[in-house]
C-alpha cells in the first residue's frame, strides 16, 4: 500500500509547462531514484503537473476494504482550497468517480479528469487523477492517456523494487548467499580462476544476466572470464567491442552505465558499445572498474591500482540502487581478490616450484635417501655433460647484399657540380651518373682556345701580307714570311691536340655507371653535390639486385678455429660447404638457409667483435623474400658436434684455456 501523507493545501507554484520528452526523460530517471515514497509522489506528480494540459492533479491510495484516501494533491495558483467553503456533494461525486475507475482497473476520463490506477505487485494500490483543461486536452486526449499511462507503469516499477529491497532482510540474505562466493573468491590462486569465479556466482548473486570480468594488460585489457563460457573468444566482435568500452572504464577509472539511454561517450568507445548493446539484446548495463583498496604511505593516501573492471548485465529494466549497492559492494571484493591472485601469478616458476617443493618435502628428514639422490643426479649430469653429443654452431653477424658490387671512382680532383641519379636508383651500365667540375681544366681550355684564335689571325694576317706584296719583297725576305707562316702553322696543330686531350679530360668528368645496378649510398645529391673531391674517391656505390646475392659474414675471431675445423674436416671427406642458417631483420619470423662458401685469410678490425674474420655465405636468391640490400643477418654456422657442456659452457672452457693453462 502507498505510504500515507497529508494533503497539501499550501500554495505551490507549478513547473513550467514542458514537452512530452522532457516529462518522460524526468519520469523514467524518478523510477530508480533512492529516494522514500513521499518525496518520490511529489517529483512523480509534479513532472505530470508540467504538462500544459493538466490544472490540477491528486494521488489517491486504495485499502483492502475499497476505501480511498488523498495522499498528495497539487492545485494552481488561482484555487486556494483552504479560501473555498467544501463541496460535499462534489467531493462525493469526485470520490465515487475515482472508486470506480480503481475497481475496474482501466485508466479512464471522467468529467475532464483523467483516472488511471497504479498497480503493486499485480493489484491496484491507487491511482493518480488529473483535472485537464478542456480547451487543450480534447485534442491530446490519447497522448495524454498513453503517457500518464506510462508514468504510472513507472511508478509501479519503483513500489515494486522498494517493497523487494525494503527492510535489513533483503540485505542480510544477500550476504548469506555471497559469504560462500567471496569465500570461493580470495581462495582461488590464478587470476583467470578468480575471475571466473567471480562471472559464474555472481550472475546468481546479484540476480542479473550476464557478468564479465576484464583484466587490465598494461595499456589493454582484455575479457578473461563470462559468465557460462568455458573460453572467451578476443577476436569475437561481441567480445572486442566489450573491451572497447572497459577499457575506457579502466583509463579514467568512471562506471559506464546503460539504462535505456545511451551514455556520452567519444565517438569510437559509442559506437561500440551501441554495437554490443545490439548484439547483446541486454536491458541495461553497468561496467564498474576494479581498483584495490587506497593505502597509507608516510601519511599519505595512496590511491590504489585500477586492475580491471567488471561489467553487469540485466533484460529488466535499470539497476535499482540497492542492487547497484550490491553490485558495488562486490566489485570491491572482486578487485581485492583479483590484485592478490594477481601477485600470486607473478611468482617466477610457481608450478616448478610448487612441484618442486612437494618433492623435497616428501625427502625430509631422510638424509641417506636425499645423500644418494643427489650424488646419482651429480653423476648423471657430469655423464651428460661429457658424453652426449649435441650440435655445436657459431654464430656471427653480417648483411645481405648482391654479389655484383661496383664502385664509381673520381676521374679528377674537382668538385661534384651535378648529380643526375638518386638513392635507390636503378642504373645501367655507361648511364650518366653525375658530373664533375675541374676549374683549372676549364681555365686551360679557355686559354688554350685563345692561344689558337690568336694564332690563327697571326696566320691569316701573314697570308695576307705574303700575298699582298710577294714579287717586289726580296727572296730573303719571303723565305722568312713564308717561314713564320709554317712555325704558325705547326703551333695551331699543336695548339689543337693540346686541346683535344683537354676536352677528353672535359669529357670524362661526366662520371657514367660502369655496370647496371642500383645506386646504394645514402642521401646521393646531399652527399656529393657541390662537393670537393679527390682522384680515386669512391662516389658512388653500384649493386646490382637482380642477379646472385650473398651473406657478408663476420665472424669473431675466438670462434674461428672451430668453424676453420669443421670445414677442413668436410673437405677431407669430400663433403660439401658447411651449412648456415640465418635470421633476416626484416623478417624475424622465418629461418633461411645457406652455404659457407669462403673465409678471408686473414682477420679485420670489426666494430661488434673486436678482432673478425669475414666470410661468404651463398644464398638462393628465390628463398629470400623482399631482399633488401643492407638487411642485418644473424646467422649460426653448423661445425658438428661437441659434447653438451661444451655447448653449453664453451666460452668459459676458452676463457680458462687462453689464460689459465
């Protein structure tokens, strides 16, 4: 039955008039407000007294018996009830109007005032009656009917969870039943088993549909327990899109809550979990994060980690806030037990030692059992160590690179004015590559141009002179103009070779590819444009990656003899190369193979080892994916066998011969 109150009778001023939304969005938030029945009334019947039709309105009560009482009443600011003498045949007629639409249970209008009764618990326990101007109801009054309707569904909602939730019985019957549950909980060692736990006993617990537990994963999360599945899926869309949403929770440690009205969230954390509300088919929903209890440190409060969250599904309608109390209560519990089995989990072999430890516990006090135990075992593994044989590899470092290498060398000493190709480029052999500037060159040509000009106007001018005057010139004369002609001559020919082998030397300063290939030095018109450089520079480096590649080895010195022995060894028995295996740091994921097909006779200074030698490996050149020139190789070659502690214990069996023994 409602709660009893007076009838107000003081003047109220009435809420603006307001849009059916707006009075629905306020109905629907009261249905699940923690609030008692009488304030509960009030904000109940003024939301409907919003409403631009209504002038008036009443709760009415209903007994056993078929009796009836006011519980709240709101009039406008023009009746003042406590001014007007009573009417006692309208009240009677009023009352008798609202007896009647009760006992029937159909919400009605009579008179101009609309009845609909408020049921509990399948019975009518009331009603609420509005007094509507007839000026504006007559055409809303369907509407009007359908959303005082639906408020009153809204408030046999809230009568029907208070009367579930009310009293401490409700409450200690909840920590009856989850007293084996948290139990359950703080005992399971794993985190994977705790959170199970918690997803399969609290669906029962908190009589909901559906629990899931998310784990955080340093920046991720990820869904490790549902309830009823024995495994979850990540990659299910259901399953991605609910870990969109706790992550969310996770990172900014806010509940997410779902009632019927989707919450703001950024665009993408939305669209998820529209996503899943549409695949789930669930009601409502609540994702709480799980954060271990705050500790004091040096008299401050330390705020506990956020190690996941816990989302909690019902089909019934909004979590009622007992129930959302409860969902609280155990989230708490479940945060504690995951941060604990967490802890647990990080223990560093803890199944090895677990089964380690119940073995020498069984040895206990059996010193002679444990005594001989342990010199079999110091034999058995001495034995081991000498006697089995296992594969012995060294390993080095190097890169993949064509075997056609080409390098372009300065023709001149002079400066780079001009370069035609780029990194990466691909060249064929005598394609321009770049062009050089030799200053001093260039001043010799010109000045040897106008040694031959001149030359040649001295010659002309003779001719001319010879010509002009040869029979009145005396013989002596003559032979001496003819004379200078021939040495002017002489000098123009020499003139012209001189320049001849100047242009040639011109002509070679446009540097060209000796050998098709790509152009493999980095940054190419950065490095060498304007550039001053020496006769017999390298300026560009040629590979060419469409024929053989191979491995450039290098591969540390206190290592050689091994390898220079396994390779003799092959040799002497007529075997073929030693076989190489080899990891690509563009693909880390796949082993490659190979052949160790040459060794320098001598070792170089090396960056990585100190002192190396360098060495080839052959390739197929079809078994190598996106060959990259330059890629960094790993690569173990395979020199037999040795005894396993060698294997094992080999560079300190060296360490010790090289500076013990």
């Amino acid at each position: 039955m409602l709660a009893m109150a007076t009838t107000t009778d003081e003047k109220t001023t009435p809420p603006p008039a307001a849009t059916d939304a707006d009075v629905a969005g306020r109905l629907e938030s009261l249905a699940y407000a923690d609030v008692d029945e009488s304030a509960f009334f009030e904000q109940w019947l003024d939301s409907l007294f919003a409403l631009p039709e209504v002038t008036s309105g009443a709760v009415w009560t209903l007994n056993g018996n078929g009796l009836v009482t006011i519980l709240l009443e709101r009039r406008p600011d023009d009746e003042d009830s406590t001014s007007r003498p009573p009417d006692p045949r309208a009240d009677q007629a009023r009352v008798a109007n609202v007896i009647g639409v009760l006992q029937k249970g159909e919400p009605n209008i009579v008179e101009g005032r609309l009845i609909v009764p408020i049921r509990r618990d399948d019975r009518v326990a009331g009603g609420v009656e509005l007094a509507l101007d007839p000026e504006t109801a007559e055409a809303r009054s369907l509407e009007l009917l359908e959303i005082v309707d639906e408020a009153t569904g809204l408030a046999s909602r809230y009568l029907g969870w208070r009367a579930a939730e009310a009293g401490d019985e409700a409450e200690l019957a909840f920590w009856r039943q989850a007293q084996k549950s948290m139990l359950a909980l703080h005992e399971a060692e794993s985190e994977r088993a705790t959170a199970r736990v918690a997803a399969n006993d609290g669906r029962t617990l908190l009589g909901c549909e559906r629990v899931s537990v998310v784990a955080r994963r340093g920046s991720h999360v990820e869904v490790v327990a549902v309830t009823g599945v024995g495994r979850v899926n990540p990659r299910s869309n259901q399953v991605r899109s609910l870990a969109r949403v706790a992550r969310l929770v996770v990172t900014t440690g806010q509940p997410v809550v779902h009632a019927g009205r989707t919450p703001d969230l950024p665009g993408d954390v939305h669209e998820h979990l529209v996503r899943y509300l549409d695949e789930s088919g669930v009601g409502s929903l609540l994702v709480l994060p799980l954060t271990e209890p705050s500790t004091e440190e040096d008299g401050r409060t330390k705020r506990g980690r956020t190690v996941g969250a816990i989302v909690v599904e019902r089909k019934d309608g909004p979590f009622p806030p007992p129930v959302r109390r409860r969902v609280e209560r155990f989230a708490d519990h479940v945060a504690v037990a995951m941060a604990k089995a967490r802890r647990h989990d990080r223990v560093l072999f803890r199944g090895l030692r677990s089964a380690v430890g119940g073995g020498l516990a069984a040895l206990r006090g059996r010193r002679l059992l444990v005594a001989v135990l342990s010199l079999v075992l110091l034999a058995f593994t001495v034995t081991a160590l000498v006697v089995v044989p296992w594969a012995y590899r060294v390993e080095g470092t190097g890169r993949l690179l064509p075997v056609v290498q080409r390098n372009v060398f300065a023709p001149a000493t002079g400066r780079v004015e001009e370069v035609f190709v780029a990194t990466g480029a691909r060249v064929e052999a005598g394609q321009p590559v770049l062009r050089m500037r030799d200053d001093e060159r260039d001043m010799e040509w010109v000045t040897l141009q106008a040694e031959l000009e001149e030359n040649l106007q001295s010659a002309r001018a003779l001719e001319a002179e010879i010509q002009e005057d040869d029979d009145g010139r005396s013989r002596e004369e003559s032979i001496r103009l003819r004379g200078r002609l021939q040495q002017l001559r002489v000098e123009a020919t020499g003139l012209r070779e001189r320049i001849d082998l100047v242009e040639a030397e011109l002509a070679r300063l446009v540097v060209r590819a000796p050998d098709s290939g790509t152009v493999t030095t980095a940054d190419l018109p950065g490095l060498l444009r304007t550039r001053p450089v020496q006769q017999g520079e390298v300026l560009v480096e040629l590979m060419d990656d469409r024929r053989e590649w191979h491995v450039e080895l290098e591969i540390p010195e206190q290592r050689l003899g091994h390898v220079l022995e396994a390779r003799e060894a092959r040799e002497a028995h007529g075997g073929e190369d030693l076989p190489v295996e080899f990891v690509l740091s563009t693909h880390p994921q796949k082993r490659f193979r190979g052949r160790l097909v040459s060794i320098a006779t001598r070792t170089g200074a090396s960056e990585e080892h100190g002192a190396a030698a360098r060495a080839i490996v052959a390739v197929e050149a079809s078994s190598v994916p996106e060959r990259r020139i330059g890629a960094e190789v790993v690569a173990r070659i395979s020199c037999g066998e040795k005894p396993l502690g060698y294997v094992l214990f080999g560079d300190f069996v060296d360490f010790v011969r090289r500076h013990v023994w």
